[in-house]
C-alpha cells in the first residue's frame, strides 16, 4: 500500500493512492496514519478495504508529510562510506547517531526555508525508515518485524550551524523544514529487500547525487536493532538511513542552496519529492 496525508498543514487526514494513482480518503476508516495505524493489524485492517469504495479526493489537495505524530527522528550519519570520505571522515565502527527534531517535518511538496544567517544550507537524500511497533532490545534477526515502510527522506543540514557553531551535529539539522518525508509511505510488503534501492537528487535540474542503499555501510535490519539498544522506538518514529555522496559540502568548491531553488529527489518505487527553497 501507498499510504499519505492530505489537507492543509496541521489539518491533514489519512488516504490512500489506488492502483491508478487516485489519492482516495481514508479518514472514515483511521484517525491518521499514526500510532496503531502503523502496526501489523492496522495495516491489515487497511489492506482489507477495498480502494474504489473509498471516496476520491479532489485534484489539487496538498499533500503532506506521510506520517503524523511523528514522536522523534533518529538519523544515521556518515553511513555511505562514500560520503564519509567527501566529508572527510572516517567510516564508522558503529553507526552514528543524531536526532531531528518533529518540527522539522514537512511535505513532500512543500517549501524548504532557508535558515535566517544560513551560508550553507545543504541536501541530502535518504531512504527513510517507518516504525511500526513499540522496539526495544530487538535483535537483528527479528528487527524487520518492526518496519512498518518505506519513504522518501531529505536530510535538509545547515553546515556551519553543525559544525562551526560549537559542536553537536542536531543544532544543524532542526530547522523548520529541514526533514521533508514522503510523498507517501510504502508499506514494507512492498520493499522485500530495501537494500537494493536507487536512490538520487537534483538542484535546478542538475543531477548531484547518485547512489544505492546497497552501499550502505550499516543495512536498516542492523540500524534498527542497534538504535533500539539505545532509546525505544514506538509506533510513528521515524530513521533516516544516511545519504550517498554528491551532497553540496562535497563538491569542490562547496555548493550551497539559496532561496529560489528546485530540489527534486526520490528513492526507487518510493516517489519523488519537489521542493522550492524560500527564505524562512
């Protein structure tokens, strides 16, 4: 299933993308896709509904971030051993982790905001990861049991704010907007293997990243076992893979965006996303 949430910010309502790529409502069926929606049953419960009797949303509706309540964001960095060497860093023993904050979501359509005093505001596609049951001292073997599905992620990073502002990688990655998810989920019934995903993004129409999460230095089955030896994961929260190379700060010189900007990126059988940045 392809799973989404349409309507105004702060008002969105669960639906679902048929077959033919109608977005029908599914808000008489769920309360949002969220919380218990995303567990096994839940998804079962929706898989049983049968899309042409769902009604159809009218054209134009905006289209928002795929989830909702989203309780936190767990990010893996440098897990492209690629990208660790464009930034000049080693490849991690163990995956390394940040967080971003829920106020950084947005849709997948959305504007992107450009931090006030912002010099290096950079992109960076990543397949992200939903959680669909409650995660704790869960062992690889049984760590995909947890995954509720797939999207679309872009970790949206300042990277003065991150590294030249006194350390601590979050003070960079929090901003409004900065963690655009979606245009929908896919459920992991869909995605039998995500380590075999194409993954790219584009800046006024330029390819700069190109790359597979088969290049993935730590594959979803271990990050999600490893984070949940740290923190609990629950129902809704969200993991960001990590990008593959071709981010601005890698190229030579740096690139950074600027208001007025069109991103587009997307992952493979997950969608692409269409971003204007804009000064916040």
């Amino acid at each position: 299933m392809r799973l989404l949430r349409v309507g105004p910010l702060g008002q969105e309502r669960a639906a679902l993308l048929d077959g033919d790529a109608n977005v029908r409502d599914l808000s008489a069926h769920c309360a949002d896709i969220a919380g218990t929606t995303l567990s096994p049953a839940g998804l079962a419960a929706l898989r049983a509904l049968d899309p042409a009797s769902l009604p159809l949303v009218p054209a134009g509706v905006r289209i928002g971030a795929c989830v909702g309540a989203v309780g936190k964001i767990v990010c893996i960095g440098l897990n492209y051993a690629d990208h660790a060497a464009e930034a000049g860093m080693p490849v991690p023993t163990e995956p390394v982790l940040f967080m971003k904050p829920s106020t950084s979501i947005c849709g997948a359509y959305d504007h992107l905001e450009i931090p006030r005093g912002s010099a290096k505001t950079d992109w960076e596609v990543e397949l992200g990861v939903v959680i669909g049951q409650r995660a704790k001292y869960v062992d690889e073997a049984h760590a995909m049991d947890y995954v509720a599905g797939y999207c679309v992620a872009n970790d949206v990073s300042e990277r003065a704010f991150q590294i030249e502002r006194g350390g601590q990688w979050d003070k960079g990655k929090g901003h409004d907007t900065f963690a655009p998810i979606g245009p929908w989920l896919v459920t992991a019934d869909e995605v039998p293997d995500p380590q075999v995903l194409d993954l790219w993004l584009e800046v006024d129409g330029r390819r700069c990243q190109n790359g597979n999460t088969r290049t993935m230095v730590f594959g979803v089955r271990t990050v999600v076992s490893y984070i949940s030896q740290f923190m609990t994961l629950e129902p809704g929260d969200l993991i960001f893979t990590g990008t593959p190379p071709g981010v601005g700060m890698g190229h030579k010189p740096p690139v950074y965006l600027t208001p007025g900007q069109t991103l587009r990126l997307g992952v493979q059988g997950l969608g692409e996303q269409l971003l204007q940045t804009v000064a916040a």
